[in-house]
C-alpha cells in the first residue's frame, strides 16, 4: 500500500504525524511481563513446566463428588470471602474476649435427613443364579406339549436365548427357498396354521364371487336396460332444446307441426260442448225444512250405529286385547332384535396376502381401519352418542293426508261412449 503524504511544514505537523506503535508494542510488552511475574524467557524450566505425577488415590465417583459438596461453604456466600492478600492493619477487628475460662468444645456435626428419592427403572438382581442350573428353560416351558422351535422363539425374544448362533434358515427341507417367500413355522407368533390360513380365504373368495355376482346383475337388469346416447347425440339434443324458438325451423318440420295441429283442432271439434243448466231457485223454508229433515237422519243414523255397537262390546273388548298382546310381542321383538344386532358383528374380514405374512408383525399394515368399522358398531350398541342425523332419522313421522283445493282440482272428462259393433 502506497503510504500516506502528510505535510512536514511547521513543527506542529512533525509531533503530530509520528509513528510510535513500535514504542506502544515494547511498552505492552514489557507490561505483561510484570504482570506474570518477569519474562519468561529469563524464567527457568523448573518454574514453566512441571512433571505429572500419578494420583495414589483413585478418582472419585460422581456420587462422592456429590456427598462432598455438603460440606463445602454455599455459593451464595463466596462473595463475603476475603481473596485479598493484603493483611488487615487492625489485627483485633471483631475480637470479643470470653469471660468464661472454659474448656472449648467441638461442634456438634448438623444431623441432615436423607430424603427417599424416586424408584428407579432398574431392577433388582434375581436372589437365585440363574445360570447355575443346567438349563436357562423356565418350568412353565418345560412341557412335552411345547415344541422346541416354540421354546426357542420364546427365549430369543426374551433376552435369553438357548442358541446364539442360530442361522436364518434352519428346515433342511426350505433351505433352498428365499427367506421373504418361506412362511414361518405354524404356532409361533402370530402365524396361523395353514389350513386355517386357506379356509379363510376361500369364505373371503365366496364374498368376493357374490359381490361380483350382484355387481353384474345390476348391471344386467338396470344399466343394460336403459337406452345410451352417444356424447354426439346429446350435444345436438342439448344445442336443439337450448335454441328452441330462436332457429327457423325446416321446411319438412314446419308441415309436420302443421299436420299436428289440424289434426288437435279436428279432435277438439268432435268433442260435444256440455252446457251447464241453469239451477231453480229454492225458497227459505223448503231449504230450512231440508236442512232439518237432514239432521234428523243423520241422528238416527247415529243412534242405529250406537246400538250397533253395544251389542259388538264383547266383539271390541276382544279386538282391544288383541291390539295389547300384539303391542307386547312387537316390543318383545325389538328387545330381541336390539340384543341380536348387539351380538352380531359385522366388520370385514381381515385377510393377509401370502407374500405379506413372512416378516416381522410391526411391517405388516391393518387393512381395516378401526375408526371406520368399529365407529358404526359401537355406536349401534348405544355405547356411544347417535348422531343428530341419526337420531331424527330414527324419530316417527307423524302420518299426514293431503288435501286438493276444488280451485286445483282438474276438470273431469265425460265418460266416452262404447263404439257399436258391427252386425
């Protein structure tokens, strides 16, 4: 770097631009040799190094190092130490004579309490040797009805094996089959036996074959039946309904139409007119003395179905027991039915392919999920709350009648008259 011109003028700028930092670095230097006590290049080796020598007491533990620190003076009161090596001038500071010409006693040591700490996930060493015995098999496998590969599979996985160097493929006979398509011996773990393992799948194949089956018959009976329209022949469908009116139609149509027409017109002649008479006029007592006549057959009429009915009293006593017993039994059946619906379960079948069932139990998925099968079975049972949909779902609906307006209702046609035939 191209050093800096400064002007060398007056007396002022030669104290002003001078370079001390070499005097600086001797100073600092030499500071710090007094600090540390002299230099130490004029120190000798014994001062600057020293030999290590072996502890004759071994090193202490974490738990000593813990015990010691009961004894050792609190961090909060390090502060009030005196560090200084600066004697105090008054040597009596804070000296109080004792009077008492006595004999000075030891300190009685504080008695600390040990507290009972958390039990620890550590066991306890076993009181017996369980290696002194001539077999590590516990009594409960030491049964004729256990197999050995039972035995084996079960010591293995806890923590105490028979065999340590037990190879992967031991069965003469699957030596020469790959490990991840050789099913594993049947009693161990979770491995179901064989014929179990294909009754299983063929009822799991008989459900798949009538899904299929009722599949193909809707199919056959439903979508088959209904007329198909290519994408073609719906958009000209589409574009013809969408532009009715606005289009002209053709010349053929336009005939058509017209044909349609006479022939409505035709038709709509043909028809005989049907005049309404004209209704007589009544007076008001003729009208009064029908209104009366009306009523006083309409109460006999009451009084005949009256006596009617009392000589049916045992009839209607009967039919009314008759409703009771079949209001029992039809809640006697619901009882029944709610029971049987609790007692059925009807989840899906779990199956496992061939190829999956080789491993260890923590590779192999659930193909059911529990939340989606088990949600609908429990709340069947009423174990948990039904839904609100659920609920309103299940509530009686009140049987209602509806009633047309004589406004609405439609004109009736005059019955036609039967064609005479021919002689």
């Amino acid at each position: 770097m191209s050093k800096k011109h400064v002007s060398r003028k007056l007396k002022s700028s030669w104290r002003k631009h001078i370079d001390i930092s070499d005097v600086d670095q001797f100073l600092e230097e030499q500071r710090q040799d007094e600090r540390i006590g002299g230099r130490i290049a004029d120190k000798p080796d014994r001062e600057l190094f020293s030999e290590e020598k072996r502890p004759a007491k071994a090193k202490a533990t974490l738990r000593e190092l813990r015990r010691n620190k009961f004894g050792e003076l609190p961090r909060s009161l390090l502060p009030l130490v005196n560090t200084s090596n600066v004697s105090d001038p008054v040597v009596k500071r804070n000296v109080k004579k004792s009077r008492v010409t006595l004999a000075p006693v030891a300190p009685i040591a504080s008695v600390r309490f040990r507290k009972r700490g958390r039990p620890s996930g550590i066991a306890k060493p076993a009181e017996e040797d369980l290696w002194a015995k001539e077999t590590p098999v516990p009594g409960e496998l030491q049964n004729e009805w256990i197999a050995k590969e039972l035995v084996h599979h079960t010591l293995a996985h806890t923590g105490k094996p028979l065999v340590t160097n037990l190879p992967a493929r031991m069965d003469p006979e699957q030596r020469r089959v790959p490990l991840r398509k050789r099913l594993p011996a049947e009693g161990l773990s979770y491995n179901p036996a064989i014929d179990d393992y294909l009754e299983l799948k063929d009822k799991l194949v008989k459900e798949e074959k009538k899904i299929i089956r009722h599949e193909e018959h809707l199919e056959r009976v439903l979508t088959s039946k209904l007329g198909k329209m290519t994408p073609e022949e719906r958009y000209r469908t589409a574009i013809s309904e969408m532009s009715e009116g606005l289009l002209k139609p053709d010349k053929n149509n336009q005939s058509e139409e017209e044909e349609d027409d006479k022939k409505k017109d035709e038709e709509e002649e043909e028809k005989p007119v049907v005049v309404a008479k004209a209704k007589k006029r009544i007076s008001k007592a003729k009208k009064r003395a029908r209104m009366l006549q009306h009523k006083e057959e309409k109460l006999l009429e009451q009084e005949l179905h009256k006596l009617v009915e009392i000589d049916r009293v045992e009839e209607i006593a009967a039919e009314v027991e008759q409703e009771v017993q079949q209001t029992q039994r039809k809640a006697e059946y619901r009882v029944r039915k709610r029971k049987a619906m609790r007692a059925k379960l009807d989840l899906p079948i779990d199956f496992v392919e061939p190829q999956k069932l080789s491993g260890s139990l923590r590779t192999i998925e659930p193909l059911n999920n529990l939340l989606a099968t088990g949600l609908p079975k429990v709340r069947k049972v009423s174990i948990l709350k039904r839904t609100r949909a659920e609920v309103e779902r299940k509530m009686r609906r009140i049987p209602t009648k509806r009633y047309t307006r004589s406004s609405h209702k439609e004109p009736m046609l005059p019955p036609t008259k039967p064609a005479k035939r021919a002689k």
